[in-house]
C-alpha cells in the first residue's frame, strides 16, 4: 500500500552529486553567495532584537557588504529567529524590521539578493513554531533554499558567522568557505570551532575583508563583478 521512501536504486546513490562543471562564458552560470549571519555579524546581538531602535548595525559591515558585492557575490542573509516560536515578536515584526535593513543594504551599495529565516524552535514556545525543521542551523535548509530561489553555486559560496551552527549549516550544505567571526565585531571569535569547520577566523567582516590572503580566496572563487562600463 505505501510507497517505498527509499527505494533501492536512489539507495545507492551517493549523499550527494558533485556538480557538473559550467564553463566561465556560461551566460546561465549559477552566481557564487555570500551568506551572513544577523545578530552578532551584521548588528550587535542585543538578545531578540526585533526593533529598529535597537538595532545597531556592526561597524564597517555595510562597507564591507558593499565590496563583497563588487567582487559579484550574491548578498544572503540566513538568521534562526527563534523569537517567534517564543512569542516575544511576530514574523511581521520581523518582515518589518528585514525591509528596513534592506534598504540600508541597498543604499549602501549591497543589496541583499534574499533574507532567510527560521522561526522555529525544536523546544520552546507553543504552537506550530514549536517543531523540528530542517531550517534551524546548524540543518542547512536556509542555505539550500536560497540556492533553489537564487540560482546560487554553493560549491562557490562562503559563509560567515559567529557561531559554530552557522559553520556547520554552510558544510551540511557543501560551501566550502566559512569564517568564524567574533560576536559584534568586538573581539576575536570565543568559540572553539574545529579547524576543519573555521577556514579562518577574524574580528569582524569588515575585518575578515581586509586580510589580503583570505580577499584572494574570495576573488578567486567569485564571479566577475557586473560590467559597469561599455565593456566587460
Ligand atoms: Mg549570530
Ligand atoms: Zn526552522
């Protein structure tokens, strides 16, 4: 009566497909991403911030968004905002306050391509919200949506954060590049993260983007920049 969930020639398929190569001329080439955590990476993790009063933006990280966009990168935002499923503010409340960042993004020369986030949590609030998912990092569900919507390539993407769950979401969903930051741009990352998750680590993006060994690491992986002039 029931289907078979596994059946026995998907069973022996390999976890994963490594991508097929796309040649660099490609006019259909899926766009390399850079994914940002929020709280702690792009503002200061005040604890659920939820209000634009209270949201204090890290210093240098819009500057640094902005040159990461002119290397071509893909802007993402993947934030768990298990304050919903606590009830101490609302998805709108959130929406509210991710059009807002938006436009400081736009009007700072790095538009978001997408904002990502999970309002879940495995065990506390009540309600719907209260639930396993598989967008919680450190499960890569954000990450593999973005990539889906965006057309992104996650084998050229990069990932930063200041948690280890932010590391492990960008392996679970196969982006080779990811940097632990420090909480709020203030000191060098506390948390311990093994060395095969941390690629480096560094104080804060704007930090991070001015090391020249892990600029180069960016610029190879990326796309080229959009033309702005006659030619490319
Ligand atoms: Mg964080
Ligand atoms: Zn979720």
């Amino acid at each position: 009566m029931s289907r078979n969930p596994n059946p026995p020639e998907r069973r022996n398929m390999p976890a994963t497909t490594p991508p097929a190569p796309v040649a660099p001329n490609d006019r259909g080439r899926l766009r390399a991403a850079v994914f940002l955590d929020r709280d702690g990476v792009i503002n200061i993790d005040h604890g659920y911030v939820s209000r634009r009063e209270d949201f204090s933006f890290v210093p240098g990280v819009l500057d640094a968004a902005a040159d990461l966009a002119r290397m071509g990168y893909a802007l993402v935002v993947v934030t768990n905002q298990s304050g919903i499923a606590r009830g101490y503010y609302t998805e709108d409340d959130f929406h509210a306050l991710a059009r807002w960042m938006r436009a400081r993004f736009a009007e700072a020369g790095a538009p978001l391509a997408g904002v990502y986030h999970c309002p879940h949590h495995p065990d506390a609030g009540n309600g719907a919200l209260r639930r396993d998912c598989d967008c919680r990092k450190p499960a890569p569900g954000m990450l593999r949506a973005a990539a889906r919507d965006l057309n992104l390539d996650l084998s050229r993407s990069a990932l930063f954060g200041d948690k280890c769950d932010d590391l492990r979401a960008a392996l679970a969903a196969g982006v080779p590049l990811r940097v632990l930051l420090g909480k709020d741009g203030a000191a060098m990352p506390q948390e311990a993260c093994p060395e095969t998750l941390a690629g480096a680590r560094h104080r804060s993006l704007a930090s991070a983007l001015a090391d020249p060994q892990l600029r180069a690491r960016l610029l190879q992986r990326c796309d080229p920049a959009p033309a702005t002039g006659e030619r490319a």
